[in-house]
C-alpha cells in the first residue's frame, strides 16, 4: 500500500516550517539589536538564509504541483499526464530550486562560521586554524569550479 500525502498538506507543512524559522530569526535579530544596538556577521548570513530560504519555498511551490502529479500518475492513483512543455519547465524550476537549496544550506554555514569567528576572536590559536579551513575550502571550491570548466 503506498501512502500518498496530499499536496494541500505539503504546503501547509513547508509554509508552517518557514513561518516558524522566520519567528525565530526575526526574534533573535530583536534580541540582538536590543543587546548590541547592531548586527555582526553572523546576522547578515542568517538573514540571507532566510531569504533563500523564501525563495527556495517558492520555487518549490511552483516545481511540487507539476512532480506531484507525475508521481500519482505514474503510481495509477490519480493526477495527469505531463507534457514535455511542463517537464521543461519543471526541470528549470527545480534547477533554481535546488539551487536555493544549496545556497540556504552554505548561508547557515556562514552564519555559524562567523558565530564562531565572533565568539572565539580571542583566541590567536582558533583564528589561525580558521583561516587555514577558509583556505582549504577556498583550494577545494576553485578546484571543483576549474574541473566543471574543463570537462
């Protein structure tokens, strides 16, 4: 027996989920001005999370209907079939989608990252190991952009 979620109840799930991270990234950028009277770093990555993170739900809001059709059609429970035009256009979204995926997950990586920074600037020891990790990663992305490049 296949379990099918309906699709009203996807929506309301991912727009539950942002509503409350919203919430708490707004209520924390409060507390932070409340305390600082400014952002540092690590409120500016969070708050680009958050707009990719918007953006990441719109855009599966506009992929989710099309793919979620397929799949009941596919599994003989409903939906309709999907013409080329739509799978076009489809894969085009999810393009963006995924990209905002990944783009949401490496701003919430810069925020923790600058966090860290902030919280351990004290310490020569941890800014020299950082620097170096920021440098490995820097080696690795270049690398990985030059390989697509050449293949």
């Amino acid at each position: 027996m296949v379990l099918i979620i309906p699709l009203e109840n996807l929506n309301a799930l991912a727009w539950t989920l942002f509503s409350i991270s919203a919430v708490l990234t707004f209520g924390r950028f409060y507390l932070r001005w409340k305390k600082a009277y400014r952002f540092y770093w690590d409120d500016i990555f969070n708050a680009l999370a958050l707009g990719s993170l918007l953006i990441f739900l719109i855009t599966y809001q506009i992929f989710l209907p099309i793919d979620y059709n397929a799949e009941l059609y596919e599994l003989g429970v409903g939906g309709h079939v999907t013409t080329n035009d739509q799978w076009l256009y489809a894969s085009d979204v999810n393009f963006a989608n995924a990209s905002f995926f990944w783009i949401t997950l490496y701003c919430v990586k810069g925020s923790f990252l600058a966090l860290y920074w902030e919280l351990f600037s004290v310490s020569s020891g941890f800014k020299k190991a950082w620097a170096d990790i920021l440098g490995d990663v820097r080696v690795i992305i270049l690398d990985m952009w030059e390989s697509q490049r050449h293949s």
